[in-house]
C-alpha cells in the first residue's frame, strides 16, 4: 500500500504547476500571431493577473486581432475578477458585430458568464436570440443547465431540458448534471451544481426516470455517467441497484470504487466498504495503464470513515495505524474541505449558552432513561459523542467580533454544558471497553455542569456517559399532569417543551441552536403508556414496555422532545399519523383530514420533506403554544380543533419549519426571526397555494391578520421597546422573557417588502426561497448570513434599508396595504359608530370575526362598555367556541370591565395554558381592571402548580411586574 503514496504525490504535480506564478511578460512578445496572443491572455488569466490581461485585450481590439479564442478568454476573465462592467462591455462589442452576435460559442461563453453573476434574466435573453439558430447544439443547453443549477433553480434546469428534447437530444453530460450536477470538473464548482441534482435531492421519481431513459437511449457505458447512478442510487437507499450498476460496468474507474463506497457508507454499509477496498486492490493487479483503480484521497476518506463507523479507530489495530499514517501524510481532511465535501465546522455566539461549544461539538446524543410517573422524574443517563475543535479550521460566523479575538465559548480542556437543575450522579469517559469516572462540578447558579478533562488526548471524538435524573420540582422542559387533568382522566401524562432554552433541564447539552446533534433514545414507561419523540420510532419492546427511537438528521437541542401517557394514532396518509388521546382522536381525525394536501403543498413551495415522516401529536389544553415544530412529531395545542378547519394555519406553520427552523436554523435567539418570520411568511403563501378560489386574496387577508397581531405586540411593548426590533439583544436575557409576535410578523413584513416593492416578483421570490433552503439546509445562519445572501442572489435589486426594519423599535419602516374584500368587510364594521348587529356578524366566517375583533382591539378611539354590552346582547357572543375568537372577545370584555362573561373567562383560564392566549388577558386585568387583580392573584396562586412551568413563570412576571 505504501506505492499509494507516491502515486498520490504525482496526482498532486499538475495541480500545483498549475497555479505556480512563473513570470511572464507579454510585452516582450511584440507580434504574436492570433494564438499565441490568446494564449498569452490565457496565461494572464490563470495567474489572475487582470488587469494585464484586459490591457493585453484592448490592444488587440485596437489592433482589430481580436479572435473567437481570445473573447473567450477574456469573458473568463471578467467573470473571475468579478468585473461585470468589463462583461457588458464586451458584450457590447460582441453584439454589434454581425460575425459573433449570432455565433453559438461566442455566445455560449456569455450565458455562461451572466449565470456565474447569477444575472439569469440576462441569459435568459441570449439564450432565446441563439436558440432557433440551427448551429445550436446539446453544449448551449448543457450551458443553461448548469447555470440554473449553479443559480440553484432546480425547476427552470428541467423545464429547459424539456425545451431541449424538442430540438437536439440530450448527452451523457446532460444526464450526469441532472443525476449528481458533477459535470463542472473544477474542484470550486461543484458543491453548487451538485446540491441541486436529483442525487442531493434525493428526488426518486426524476432520478429514476433518467435511468430509464438512459437504458433504452445511449453509450450506457459512459463511466461518470454510470457513477452518477452510483451515487443517486445511495443517496436514496436502494443499495442494491448501486450494486448491480456497479457490477454490471466493464469500464470502472477509481471514482467507481469511490461512488460505491460512498453509497455504502451513507446506508451505514462500514464493511461493505472495507471489503470493497480488499477488491479494488485485487482489481488492481489486473490493470495496466494511467487510469486503473488505485485508491485515492477519496477511497481513503471512504475508508477511514468506515473505520470510524465501526468504532475501529478507537482500537490500536494495524488497519488503523495505515490508515491514520495516510490520513495525516495526505492531509485528507483539509482536501476534504477544499472538495466542499464536508462543512467547516463554524464558530459563532449565543449569550443564552454558557456551554463550551467553541471547543467541542456534540455530534450524537443517546438517552436511557426510565419514566417514573411518581416521583414526576426521568431518570437514567445520556450519552455525549464529542467532536473536539480546532479553532483554526473553523469558519467564524459574523458574531464573533474580529476586534475581540478571544473566541468565546471556549475554556480549553474543561467541557462545560448546560445543566438546570439537574442530579447528576456521575460522568464517565467512555471507550470501547472501559469506562473512567471523571470529576465534575456542579454551578446551579449558573446553571452548568463543568468537567475536567485536562490530562487526556483530545484530538478526536470522545464519549462521556452521565447518568443522571431530572428534578421533581425544578424541571420547566416537563410538566406532568395528573389522571384528573387529561381529556379522559385514566391515566397521567408527561410531555416536554424545550424551546427556548428548557433543554438543560431535561438532559445535560449544548443548549444552543447553533448546534446539532443526532440522538437516538431508549425509553421506558409504566403500561400501557406510550411514548412519543421527535424522531423515527425504532422498536418497541413489548415485555417492558420500552420504546426506542432515532433521529437521524442532526438537529438542536430545542427540538429534542418527548411525551408519555395514554395515546391512540389515526393515519392521515401513508407518512402523517395524528396522535391523541382516546377520547379526542375522532375530532382530529377530522379536523386535519387535509394534512397531506397541506405537506404536499409545502414541498411543492420549499423542496422535497425531508424527514421521513410527518406526524404530530394533539396535547391537553396547558400546552404553552399554539405548536411545536418537533421534528418528525410536531406537538399541537387542541384549541386548534374548532370543529370547522378554520384554524389549519397553525399546523401549515409548523409544517413550515420542517424547512426554515430546523433544516435552516438561527445560530442563536437573538436571530429568532430567521425561524418564525420565514415561516409565518411562508404560512401565508402556503395558505394561498392551498386555497381554491382566490389564491391571492386569501394569502393577502391571512398577512394582514399577521399586520394586526404586530401592531398589537408592538402597542403591547411600547413602540420604543428593543423587543420591537426585528433583531435584538439576549445578553442576560431568558429568550422567553423576550417572546412575542414582533419577530414573527415584523419578519414575514419584511420578506413580503422584499418580494414585493425590491424583486417585485412572486415567482423569482420562490425560487430564493428554495435556493436559500438548499443553501443553508442542515445549516445555522445569522441576519448578515442572510443578507449577503439576499444580495449576491439580486445583485441588481434596489436598496434596502436594513438598518431601519432590523434594528430600529417600532412598526416597520414600509407599511403594506394589505387590503381585500374580506379584509375592507371587517374594516367597515369596525369603524361604525354603533356596536355591531348579529346580522353582520354572522355574515363574517371565523377567521373574519377574529380579525374584527382584533381591529376592535387595536382601535384608536377606545371601545366603550356600552358598546360590549350591546354587541353581546345582539350577538351572545358566548356562543363562540372557537378560542382565536373568545379570547380576543375576553380581553374586550376585561378592557372595559364588562363582568357578564367573568366566569367564563376565570374557566378558560383553568382549563388553557396556551400562552398565545392568556398571557393577554392576565396583562389586561393588570391594565384596565385593577380592581380584579386580588381575585386574580388567588385564582393564579391556587392553579400554578397545575400550570405548565413555562406559562407559571410568565404569568408570575406578569403579576408581579410593576405595570
Ligand atoms: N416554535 C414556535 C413555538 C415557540 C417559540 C416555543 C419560541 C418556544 C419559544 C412555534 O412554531 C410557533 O411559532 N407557535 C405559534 C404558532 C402560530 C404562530 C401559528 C404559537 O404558539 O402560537
Ligand atoms: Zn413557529
């Protein structure tokens, strides 16, 4: 094996002489002929010397030597200067002469170099001018193909091969772009192109049909071609095919091998790949020639990580010390960045973490954990795999300061992670067959749990095992309901609510979005309990009653969740199951029947769902929000079962952040409007997709109850406040004490200015939307992140003013009219002077009457008691169910001490914790009816302790604030 390494080095020679600077000076060559003067410009080009290269250009135009080879070049060259203007310039030219407006390549090379500034309306022009020419070929289509897929248009790049099969026939290149996007050879290229090909999309039904295709149609044999098919046959899980693909290729190459390993490795197929090794090195004997099948970088990337699948480079094996000789003498891992094979690692902020996540990085948690109903605890240990740093191969996020270079975060050899409340009774560093106890410390002020781990080798990933239990009475991720407080008062229930920062108290983490983690769990509760988390149930173990799960795409500790108590399942469809309790499964049945339409809708929006399956679970009444994005199980409040479908926008929300929030993630609080104002954004986009009638006016009706919600939080704060401001500060803040709508609606006001006064197009919109998905899917982002994105995507959009709509309190800077019929009814009715008639109320549907009370509520010129009164005695407005509706009609009726409904309103407290909803009419009470606080506070003493923690914690504050 060693002859590898003197292989290796050759690979490497062509590559370093072709980015060495030997000097050259084009002056002294006084009359190169056409060729050579291109290939001077050339050599300009490659050794980024362009400012000489476009001097060298201009001669030749004023000379009048200008050739098809040396405009080629220098369209190159404007592209890799960044210098657009150069470009149009040269378009210019191109354009007014007769012999190269129509000339396909010439041509060619500008489509080419409008994709690469992403300036796709541009080529878009050229490409309809040469299309009819007949000298057209398969290469200009192949050109737009991987512009659009550099752009990350998925859609466009198959709506032009359409275009294509009606005038010239696709080529193996064709194929292989739309397979796995590798057709763009250079190293720097093809992360772009490939993220957007079936393989990464792991879009089956396409990928498949190409196969199809390709049997009956073409050189079959075509190598990158037949990889490509390796590849996306991995991607998506049918191993076999690979295989056989694989075997049936009289042509392999060592990118062969590799595609196959590849594939192995992402079906977690370890030995198969070390076999496959064995093989290629007997394969090996039998080749002559430059190609042949010797292992390379990637064979040995492929071969460590299946060492390290197998837990084999933990064991001072041979294999081991070869492949560990070769991991360092090739440097793998920085080539592996350099391919974009892997993410750096980023380092970046959150003042919500006092966790060392700067320095490790939790790749996998496992839990073992029991379930006692009581003791109210969880009790049993966690596993930490951990990924050291090294701060140097880290890219940093735009929160690091670069004046402040200490990175923060980072306390060398001390682990610390976040722990609230906590009895932790011991921690373990954990190797294959030995366990070492290891000192820790215990800070419950600062709620962490520091370990020491200054004397061991810390230069790859390491476990600790904790075991550990949750506290009885201190835990807030849990709270544990009594036989007596569920739907149908059988048996108890515990469910979890980790976001924002509740995590800690459930397990020992890096309670931070910025980090994610898989996990995998086993849990045991009492019969017949049943468990539920935010991953892909595994096995049940019916003897004990254990239940295991997986979660396997990473994802932050705020979407760690569990429930346990006495639950039934319908099915929606082949991958969405509603959970509930008994009594309340035939209501859900039918108030969520359209789920499936609703995911299908979102994909066809955002791109494929990406986690297997969608279920979700309908909690008692005290949950704290409306919903949870819990992946794989989404947690639901059961105020959203009206009886009549009106309230699904909440479960279209959640089904949102499939995408934006827990595929693309803000990498702390402080850029929360990333998770919730992409996703209310998106919710009401969905919502017009869905809708039958009049797509427009729905999504329109639906932003502008988001409009009225903003302007209430706002009024609610203050128009001064910081928490108005769309991005805001958390140092020593608990991001619960800052919730409110601002984030979300200021958020989804924002992405509607810019999809609608600077792109001024829905469509184009869209397509960023799904490029921004692609670009930071599985990935953690801040507000500068998204805005360098938002320009490199329309370098040409208008101006912004950022600073105004992120950082400043208050409405948003643009006010939007979002005005409709159904919007303009309401309006009306809520100017006139006399209260409204049960006539015009009744006129209205659901989502109406909530918005007309929300303009009620929000009105300049107060809304008297009288007018109440009279609006109750016309209507009864008790009659509503519906709580969008009641507790909108409550805080009015508190506003103006309106006392019929009192009791209602005290057992509407009683029963629903959903924070959405009484956290506005506790503050009411605070503020208009002060004389009802000391019924308040007894009523709040005596049912704190059967509240959610989250919700008691607010309320208190609320009470006890001095406003
Ligand atoms: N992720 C949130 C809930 C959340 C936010 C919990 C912050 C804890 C901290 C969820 O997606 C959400 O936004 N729920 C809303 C739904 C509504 C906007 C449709 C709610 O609870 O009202
Ligand atoms: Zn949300």
């Amino acid at each position: 094996m060693i002859n590898f390494l003197s292989t290796r080095s050759g690979f490497l020679r062509p590559l370093i002489s072709k980015y060495s600077t030997k000097a050259i000076n084009p002056s002294k060559r006084q009359y190169p002929s056409k060729d050579s003067s291109n290939e001077v410009l050339r050599r300009l080009n490659y050794l980024d010397n362009y400012e000489r290269a476009f001097q060298f250009f201009d001669n030749l135009v004023k000379q009048n030597r200008v050739t098809v080879a040396s405009l080629l070049t220098i369209l190159e060259t404007c592209t890799r200067s960044g210098q657009i203007q150069r470009g149009r310039q040269v378009e210019q030219m191109v354009n007014q002469s007769s012999q190269w407006k129509y000339h396909v390549r010439v041509q060619t090379a500008l489509i080419n170099m409008f994709m690469k500034f992403h300036m796709i309306d541009q080529a878009e022009q050229i490409f309809e001018r040469i299309r009819q020419l007949p000298s057209c070929d398969t290469i200009v289509y192949n050109s737009m193909l991987v512009g659009y897929l550099r752009n990350q248009h998925v859609e466009k790049c198959f709506a032009c091969v359409e275009k294509m099969r009606s005038r010239v026939r696709p080529d193996n290149v064709t194929y292989t772009l739309l397979l796995n996007g590798k057709f763009v050879q250079l190293l720097s290229e093809i992360r772009t192109t490939e993220f957007l090909a079936c393989t990464f999309l792991r879009d089956k039904q396409r990928g498949k049909a190409i196969h199809q295709e390709l049997s009956s149609n073409l050189d079959s044999q075509h190598v990158h071609l037949q990889n490509a098919l390796i590849d996306f046959y991995g991607k998506i899980n049918e191993i076999t095919v690979a295989e056989n693909i694989f075997h049936e290729m009289t042509l392999r190459e060592t990118s062969t091998y590799n595609s196959l390993m590849k594939a192995y490795l992402i079906n977690r197929m370890a030995v198969k790949v070390l076999e496959l090794f064995e093989q290629m090195k007997e394969d090996n004997l039998d080749t002559v020639g430059p190609i042949g099948f010797r292992p390379d970088l990637i064979t040995f990337m492929a071969v460590c990580d299946a060492c390290e699948q197998l837990g084999l480079l933990n064991s001072p094996d041979k294999t081991q010390q070869l492949v560990l000789t070769l991991y360092f003498v090739f440097q793998i891992d920085t080539y592996q960045y350099s391919m974009g094979e892997i993410e750096r690692p980023r380092l970046f902020y959150d003042p919500n973490s006092l966790s060392s996540f700067n320095r490790f990085r939790i790749v996998h948690t496992h839990f073992d954990l029991t379930v006692n109903f009581d003791s109210h605890v969880l009790d049993g240990f966690v596993q930490l795999d951990i990924q050291p740093l090294d701060n140097q191969s880290c890219d940093r996020s735009s929160s690091i300061t670069t004046e402040n270079h200490e990175i923060p975060n980072n306390h060398g050899n001390i682990l610390v992670l976040d722990s609230r409340h906590l009895d932790i009774k011991q921690v373990m560093l954990k190797s294959d067959s030995t366990e070492k106890v290891l000192p820790f410390q215990i800070d419950i002020e600062r709620e962490s749990l520091v370990i020491e781990l200054n004397d061991l080798q810390l230069d790859s990933n390491f476990s600790i095992k904790i075991a550990y239990a949750t506290s009885s009475t201190k835990c807030t991720a849990l709270q544990w309901l009594t036989k007596e407080q569920t739907a149908d008062k059988q048996y108890p229930y515990m469910f979890s609510q980790c976001q924002a920062i509740h995590a800690r108290s459930l397990y020992p983490c890096q309670d931070t979005p910025g980090v994610k983690s898989t996990y995998s769990a086993k849990i045991t509760c009492p019969k017949p309990l049943t468990v539920l988390m935010s991953g892909l149930q595994s096995k049940h173990d019916e003897a004990t009653n254990t239940f295991y799960f997986e979660q396997k795409q990473p994802i932050a500790s705020y979407l760690i969740a569990i429930a346990v108590g006495n639950l039934v399942s319908h099915d929606l469809s082949s991958r969405i199951r509603v959970w509930t309790e008994p009594s309340m499964i035939k209501q859900c049945q039918y108030e969520f029947e359209e789920s499936e339409r609703f995911l299908t809708a979102a994909e066809e929006l955002l791109g494929k769902y990406q986690w297997q399956r969608y279920d979700f679970l309908v909690l008692p009444p005290s949950f704290p929000y409306g919903g949870m994005e819990n992946p794989c199980m989404n947690f639901l409040t059961p105020t959203l079962l009206a009886g009549d479908r009106s309230l699904i926008s909440t479960i279209v929300h959640e089904m949102t952040h499939s995408w934006t929030g827990n595929l693309v993630t803000n990498e702390n609080w402080e850029h929360f409007w990333l998770n919730e104002g992409f996703t209310s954004f998106i919710e009401a986009k969905i919502l017009g997709n869905l809708s039958k009638s009049n797509g427009k006016e729905t999504r329109r009706f639906h932003a502008a109850q988001q409009w009225q919600e903003l302007k209430s939080a706002v009024t609610t704060w203050g128009d001064e406040h910081p928490y108005t401001c769309l991005v805001y500060r958390l140092h020593n803040v608990d991001p619960d004490d800052a919730y409110s709508s601002v984030q979300y609606y200021k958020g989804a006001a924002l992405l509607w200015h810019l999809e609608q006064n600077i792109v001024s197009s829905e469509s184009k919109f869209d397509e960023f939307l799904r490029s921004y998905i692609i670009k930071f899917g599985g990935k953690i982002l801040n507000t500068d992140d998204f805005i360098a994105y938002f320009q490199s995507y329309f370098p040409q959009a208008p101006p912004v003013d950022w600073q105004s709509w992120l950082y400043t309190p208050g409405m948003p800077p643009v006010t939007h009219d979002f005005s409709t019929q159904l919007e303009e009814q309401c309006r009306r009715l809520a100017a006139q002077q006399t209260s409204i008639t049960k006539d015009q109320l009744d006129a209205l549907n659901a989502k109406q009457v909530a918005y007309l009370l929300n303009l009620l509520l929000n009105k300049q010129s107060a809304i008297t008691y009288d007018y109440v009164k009279q609006m109750d005695v016309d209507c009864d407005m008790s009659k509503y169910s519906n709580c969008e509706i009641r507790f909108r009609w409550y805080q009015l009726c508190i506003r103006v001490k309106y006392e019929k409904p009192l009791d209602d309103i005290f057992k509407f407290l009683e029963i629903i914790g959903r924070m959405k909803f009484v956290k506005p009419l506790y503050s009411e009470f605070k503020v208009s009816w002060t004389e009802m606080i000391p019924r308040v506070r007894i009523f709040f003493d005596e049912h704190k302790q059967f509240m959610n923690p989250i919700t008691a914690k607010q309320i208190e504050a609320r009470l006890n604030a001095n406003n």
